[in-house]
C-alpha cells in the first residue's frame, strides 16, 4: 500500500516541478526518494553552451558536451587552481590535500557562460571551465585513449607501406626524427636504413631518442650464438614469439636491433602486435581478456654461467590494462621465462590455462606473422610492452648488436616534437 502511496505523491510532486526549473527524473520507489526536494537540475541553453548541473549531498553532477560527470567536492576543491592552490608556472600543487575537510560542501554554485564558481564555507572561490572538467573528468577520461595506436596483421602492416627513417635525416632533421617516431608510436615498430654496421653507429641512432638503459647484459649488448650467455637468446635455435625482459618488475621499454654480420642462412626475425591480438581475444572471449588482465604472475631469470650470477623476478600479469577505459599499455609474454604458478588458487588456474591458450592461440595465427630479414645497415627498433618477437634457426655466423632504451624517454622526445604520447 505504501508504495503506491509514494508513487502517487512523487507523480504529483514531478507534476508540480515541470513549470519551473526542470527537476531531475525521479527514481524508483523508496523513502530516500521523499527527502532532496531542493536538488534541482539547473539548466543554461545561450550561444555558448547547453549544460545542467546538479548540487547533491555528497556530490556535484554536470551534463555537458554529451557527457554526464560527477565531481566528489573535496576533488572539486584538490583540484583548484587559483593562485594560492596551484602554481602556474611550475604546473604544481600548492594546497595540502590532507587539510582538504573531507565533509566539504560548496556554499554557493553559478555558471558564468562558460565557467562554473563553487564558493566554499569559509570563502574560497574555486572556478573550472566547463572543457576543463570534460577533460579531467573520470566518465570523460574513460572515453578517451591514452595513447592512439593502429593494430596489425602482417596485411595490414604490409598495406601500410610505412616507410623506413634514412639514417641521416633521423640523426640531423627533427622532421625526419619526428615521422620515425610517428610511425614508431602507431604501429610499435619502426626502421632506419643506411645505417653503418658497427656498434658505435647503432648506439649514437639510439641515443637520439632516449637514455641507453643499463642492464645485467650491459649498456650496449653485443652477441653471437656462443653460449655465453645463460639464455637461449644465444644459441642458433628458433624462437618463439616473446617479449623480452619479463623478469624485469618494470619491462624494458623499446628494444634496438642491428644485425652487422651473416654468414649463413635462416635466422629471420617474427614479429607480432600483440595489441592486435590481444583485441580479438577481447572480441571474441572478454571474460578471458579479463582473467589475463587480472591475475598476476611471476617471471624469472636463472643464471650461473662463468662470472654472471642472476635471479630476477618480475610480477605482472600478461595484459596490463588502464583500468577506467580497459586500454591495454603491456604484454609480458615468455613462455620461456614465466616461473612457476604459484600466485593463482586451484579454482582459477584452469581458467587462466584456458585464456593463455585463447591468446596464444591468437598470437600464432600465420596472417599475424610479419617475418622480415635483418641485415646490416637496418636498425629495427621495437616497442617491447606491445610487439612481440622471435626468429627461425640459422646456421653460420650471425652476429647482431643492440640495447633497451627507457620507455620514458623516448615518449618524452615524441612529446616534444608534438606528438601525442
């Protein structure tokens, strides 16, 4: 009896609210129903914008640009940036958050065509334009990719017809420099031709895009298939599809290539987007997309050969996801390097064998194969969060020359140039 009673009053009270400020559509049924009479939408239609916003007991409500966003207020009063609260020159916090009263409330709220005031109790104005709070915004960020990318099969790589950077406009023009990292960013690999086969040569092309990143195999590494070191890496034999450093807690970050010498034959190199992969497996099974995202694994390193003694561990899990918009960032996948399972109960470990078998699946399949010879004079750089890579055995002497660059680095130079990153 009582809900119909409630229904009948909010059916009159939503009747008795349409002639003046429109109210907000009111909810189903219950007693919490009866209490914000005063919560109003409030709209503003002129030649700048159509928004409606909303005041709440524990939040602030907009609609605007096609997005509806809520703003916790103490975010609303972190995130100020008048002059006491923000330094625009350094682009820093000057408030203390922690002094922030977590029960706080704007006192008064208006929009000014395109600015919204919110006055706080003891005075303090803090002022947002609306496309601020669009782009700051949590439901606005979830629309948003952090970093454009075109996924590839070996078709649409090969379509493409992305061309490779000529080494001395990549080492002399920032225009040359900039396409190489366009493409580089894009597809998460990228070529420079005419390049000199020497060590020396291939470590000054890395260093115009980033910090060399020292490792247990050096700052600049240099190998044949001698067995010196405790990796397979350094043998004639094939491998599989891989990213490197899976044992690293934070991956290496791009990955240099240049083959200076070869005296035999076999030993190409595959190359796949495990981004592209990794979206069909969210296509076509998202539950398993969401398992590999979710459950952690440990990678190893085991090495005791002549003076290099090792034991790393990295734990991650296979995908690595933002978790607001589901886009993935890194693939840690070795199959050669990932330890033993110990980190996932008995009731979910089959369920994972199941997802790492879709996935792996995926990153098998021919068409997504993009096989390329590497000789010298062609330096391959590779995003090693993304693509994944391997080779066919060889025979004869094959010695190649390399290094990791650090990820931040060379994002940083890609901003600076203006791209997007």
């Amino acid at each position: 009896m009582w809900y119909h009673r409630l229904s009948h009053l909010q059916s009159r009270l939503h009747d008795l609210l349409k002639g003046g400020v429109i109210c907000q559509a009111l909810p189903q049924p219950t007693f919490k129903s009866l209490l914000p009479l005063a919560v109003r939408w409030h709209h503003t239609a002129s030649k700048f914008l159509t928004c409606a916003w909303q005041q709440h007991e524990d939040h602030f409500e907009l609609k605007y640009a096609n997005t509806v966003m809520r703003f916790d207020y103490v975010w609303l009063r972190d995130h100020c940036r008048s002059a006491s609260c923000y330094n625009s020159k350094t682009h820093q916090r000057s408030l203390d958050t922690a002094s922030v009263d977590l029960c706080i409330k704007p006192k008064t709220i208006h929009l000014d065509k395109t600015t919204l005031f919110f006055t706080w109790s003891d005075g303090h104005v803090t002022k947002y334009d609306l496309n601020w709070l669009v782009k700051n915004s949590y439901e606005g960020q979830k629309q948003k990719v952090i970093q454009p990318r075109i996924l590839w099969n070996a078709e649409i790589y090969q379509q493409a017809q992305v061309p490779s950077a000529d080494c001395q406009s990549f080492l002399e023009t920032k225009e040359g420099l900039k396409k190489f990292l366009q493409n580089f960013l894009l597809y998460g690999i990228a070529f420079v031709e005419n390049v000199p086969p020497t060590q020396e040569h291939t470590e000054k092309l890395a260093e115009r895009i980033s910090l060399i990143r020292e490792t247990i195999y050096g700052r600049m590494w240099y190998f044949t298939s001698d067995s010196s070191r405790g990796d397979t890496a350094y043998t004639k034999l094939a491998l599989d599809r891989h990213t490197d450093t899976t044992y690293f807690q934070e991956p290496c970050g791009i990955q240099v290539f240049h083959c200076l010498k070869h005296e035999g034959t076999g030993g190409r190199t595959l190359l796949v987007d495990g981004f592209y992969a990794a979206q069909q497996v969210l296509q076509k099974a998202p539950e398993e997309f969401e398992l590999l995202s979710r459950v952690p694994l440990k990678h190893e390193y085991i090495e005791d050969v002549g003076e290099c003694h090792n034991h790393m561990i990295g734990v991650g899990p296979v995908l690595n996801i933002y978790p607001w918009n589901k886009e993935l960032y890194l693939i840690r996948y070795n199959n050669y390097d990932r330890a033993v399972i110990n980190t996932i109960p008995y009731d979910v470990v089959h369920r994972w064998y199941t997802a790492h078998r879709t996935l792996t699946m995926e990153l098998r399949r021919p068409e997504n194969e993009f096989w390329v010879k590497l000789k010298p004079g062609r330096v391959l750089f590779i995003d090693n969060w993304r693509v994944l890579h391997g080779r066919e055995c060889f025979t004869g002497y094959r010695q190649l020359c390399g290094c990791y660059l650090t990820r931040d680095d060379v994002l940083n130079t890609a901003r600076l140039l203006g791209l997007q990153a």
